[in-house]
C-alpha cells in the first residue's frame, strides 16, 4: 500500500485510456469553470463486500474489497475568496457555495458528503483556511450497495487533509474520521466503507477488523471471480430509518443479552466486545443468543424493564431509530451466524482455498439471513441472487446495507462469460435492458483494486 500523501501517477493508477481521458477531461472542466488548473487531485473508490453485512456497527470483521468505481475530486485553493465552492463534472447535479467558515451538514444532499468528509477534517485544525474550489467526478453507480456516498465521504476528507495540510494522518486514522463525519448526514453506520475505501489493495480482500481500525489482506481463490448485478431497484437509505432501526435492535440486543448473561450493559452496547468479554467464538455467541433471547419482538417497556433504565437512557440507546418494537433474537441471529461465516469464509480461504463449493454456501447463506432474519432484502433482490443460482454461481448475495442495489455472485472463472450472457437473459432483457447497456453499467466482473490516493495533476 502506498502512503497516504504520496502522489501517483495518473497512468499507475488508471491503466485504460479511457481511464486516463476521463481525468483529463474533469480537468478541462476544472478550468472551464474555476479559470485555472486545479492544484489538487485525489481519488476514492467504492466497495464490494465479499462476506459479513451489517455486522460491522456490532464492531465484528468484515471482508471487503475495493472497487475500480471511485469518485475523483479536483480542488483549488481561492486566496482571493473565502468560500467553499463544490460542484460536479455532470451539471445535473447542482452546485453548492458556502462561507468556508460556515460549512455544514444541514440537508440530505449529493454535496452534503463532500461536506461531512471536509467537516470530519476542519474541525481537527484551528486555523482560517482560504477558500476553496472543487470539482466532482463519480463512477460509483448512486443508491446501489457499492458505496458511492463513503467515496464521497473519504474523496471530500483527502482533498480536505491536503488542503489543510493535514499530512500526519495514518490510513487507519483517515478511515475512522471519514466513518464518523459520514454519521453527519444521516446513517450509524459501522465504519467498513470508509476503510475499505482507504484500505483496499489490489488483488486481495481486507478483512477489517474495527476498534480501532486495522486490516489483514487476504488472498482470494483463483479458480473464481466476483460479478456484480444491479437489480436496478434504488435504495437510498440516509433519509430512511430502515437502516438506524436495525443498528438500535443490535444495541438493545447486545444490552439485553449482557444484562441476562451479568454482564454491565453499559460497558458493553455491541455484540462483538460482549462476546469478547465472556470469551465465546461467534458460535458461543450464537448459542447465547438462541438460549437467553426469546423470538418475535420486544417492546420499549419489557427492554425498560430488563434494562432498568429511564426513558431518556433508552431513547440515547436507540439513536435515531424510530422503532416501537424490537426484533432483538432475529437480528442477534444474523449478527452471530454472519461474525461465524466471515470467520470461517476467511478460513477457507488461507487454509482450503480449492473447496469453493464451501465459500459459495457461506455467501448464500449469507443472504438468507439476511432476507429471513434481517429483513433487508427485496423481491427483486432474491429473484436476481435465483437467476444468479442458475446461472452457474457457486454463491449469490446482496451487497451492502439492502433494500434495493446490487448483488454480488462467486463464478468460476471459465463460465463467466456465459454466466453474464444467461444473467442478461434471465433478468435485464425482459426489463428492456439490452445486452450492451446491462453489462457497461449494472452487470460487470469485479475484482480487488487499490484504495484511496492523492494523484500528480498532469
Ligand atoms: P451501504 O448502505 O451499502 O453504503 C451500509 C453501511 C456500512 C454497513 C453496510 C451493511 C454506511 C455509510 N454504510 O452500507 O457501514 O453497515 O450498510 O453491511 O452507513
Ligand atoms: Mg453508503
């Protein structure tokens, strides 16, 4: 992994010349807009997640990988002017100018990432900066599981970390200020995108590890690779509850599951440091769940009443959810059974990496869980992890936090192609997708590609 701050060169980092044109070309922009060139570029990509959704909030690994979808920032300091300016090279979205003394999270929109990841930086200094102009490019298909708003988020923060010469910062460190500051604009998120996003290296998954943040690069086999499908369904989670309900079911669960094993609730709030405590594998944890936690739901006053707490205890335990009742066994039964698959995803993988039917298994009954006891997938989301099945993946699952976006399959390698032909077939053609826009934009392989970078500006 190269440092944080050192510049790459456009041509190591993007080796089509498409990839190269494109940079080009925001540059263009950059100077058609701002009047001059941009002093500053820095890249970052999204993410797929291989194994371990919604567990990284209850502070258990996850194994990510980075993606070559990634959002480029251009940015230039205004001596002459102290404002910050953020648009982007596709005008549709629309620009936003603020004092740079006043930046704030205020509202739900494209831009409001580039601010958290600014604000998550800015408030570490104490100095008045000048001003600043920046300009976005993203490739990160919006609202689909591959975390185009923590490239955002990370992007915004590295541009940030340059411009105020904020250099010291480790990309560990960089990771967990971008998981933070993302909190400003809507979702509790667990910090796996953000560090995936500086983390990621080519050609191997990071299992992730969080408290604080730190990674293990793990080799993948090389008989398969990973193929991404959009099932063409938007989610946008930051201004739904979905998202912060499971989070505070998590809390509670872990509350409640310390409190029946004597355990002090408040030193422990996440599944993972609770199972650390009682120094139980996730298995352990699972059984516990199973036996100290009844199914069905669990309303405010029977959790007031185990926890022994006020309601104003219980409505900072709860966050933003927006809850009533709570599914505390079928959530704690994701989290446990899905810390176990990452483990033992991750075991095959150093120890058995030819027993791919084992690894296909863990990615489907990751999504099982996922669509019985967490409810995040959809119809479309299962109906395309089916047609994936047929196909010919050894495994198919949705990716990122649900609701809508994109699936990732485990393929043997020499299938590929006709599994990509067979997926079209089965899933975009009948929605008129043709073959040609299916596989530029929501079917496409994917495979591990270097993190977050500060770019020479050609
Ligand atoms: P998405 O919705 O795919 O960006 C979210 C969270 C992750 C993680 C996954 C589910 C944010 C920024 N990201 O990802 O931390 O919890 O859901 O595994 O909230
Ligand atoms: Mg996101």
């Amino acid at each position: 992994m190269s440092n944080l701050f050192d510049e790459l060169n456009v041509e190591d980092v993007y080796d089509t010349p498409a990839g190269q044109q494109r940079i080009n070309n925001l540059i263009v922009k950059f100077e058609a807009k701002f009047g001059e060139q941009p002093n500053f570029l820095v890249r970052a990509p999204g993410r797929v997640n291989l194994i371990g959704e919604h567990v990284d909030y209850c502070g258990f690994p996850v194994l990510p990988i980075a993606i070559q979808q990634d959002v480029v920032i251009a940015g230039r300091t205004d001596e002459t002017d102290r404002k910050l300016t953020v648009s982007n090279a596709d005008s549709s979205f629309p620009e936003y100018s603020c004092n740079i003394r006043d930046v704030q999270v205020k509202e739900v929109k494209w831009y409001s990432y580039v601010l958290a990841g600014y604000l998550g930086i800015s408030q570490r200094i104490n100095t008045l900066p000048p001003g600043l102009q920046v300009m976005v490019d993203g490739t990160v298909p919006m609202s689909a599981g591959l975390s185009s708003s923590s490239a955002l988020v990370c992007a915004s923060a590295l541009m940030a970390a340059l411009f105020l010469k904020e250099k010291s910062l480790t990309r560990e460190c960089i990771a967990e200020v971008c998981a933070k500051a993302e909190r400003y604009v809507g979702t509790e998120g667990g910090g796996m995108d953000q560090a995936i996003s500086f983390l990621g290296v080519k050609g191997k998954a990071q299992l992730i590890n969080f408290n604080p943040v730190r990674c293990e690069p793990v080799s993948l086999p090389d008989s398969v690779t990973f193929v991404v499908a959009n099932c063409m369904v938007n989610k946008w989670k930051a201004d739904g509850t979905d998202f912060n309900n499971r989070v505070a079911e998590c809390r509670l669960a872990a509350d409640v599951l310390a409190t029946k094993l004597g355990l002090d609730w408040e030193k422990v709030q996440k599944l993972q440091p609770l199972m650390v405590a009682r120094d139980m594998t996730p298995k352990e944890l699972l059984e516990n769940v199973e036996q100290h936690l009844h199914s069905g739901v669990y309303t405010r006053d029977e959790i007031v009443d185990i926890l022994k707490v006020s309601d104003s205890t219980f409505a900072s335990i709860i966050g933003k959810s927006s809850n009533e009742v709570f599914r505390l066994y079928d959530r704690a039964v994701h989290v446990a059974g899905e810390a176990a698959r990452v483990a033992e995803f991750r075991r095959l993988c150093d120890e058995n990496p030819a027993d791919v039917q084992a690894l296909g298994r863990l990615i489907d009954e990751s999504h099982d869980s996922l669509k019985v006891k967490y409810n995040v997938s959809i119809e479309e989301l299962d109906n395309l992890t089916q047609i994936c099945k047929g196909a010919g993946a050894l495994g198919s699952r949705l990716v990122g936090a649900g609701f809508g976006g994109c699936t990732i399959s485990m393929v043997p390698k020499e299938i590929v192609d006709q599994f990509i032909f067979k997926v079209w077939e089965a899933y975009y053609k009948p929605l008129n997708v043709s073959e040609e826009e299916a596989t530029s934009k929501h079917l496409f392989v994917t495979s591990p590609y270097a993190g977050a970078c500060v770019l020479k500006v050609p």
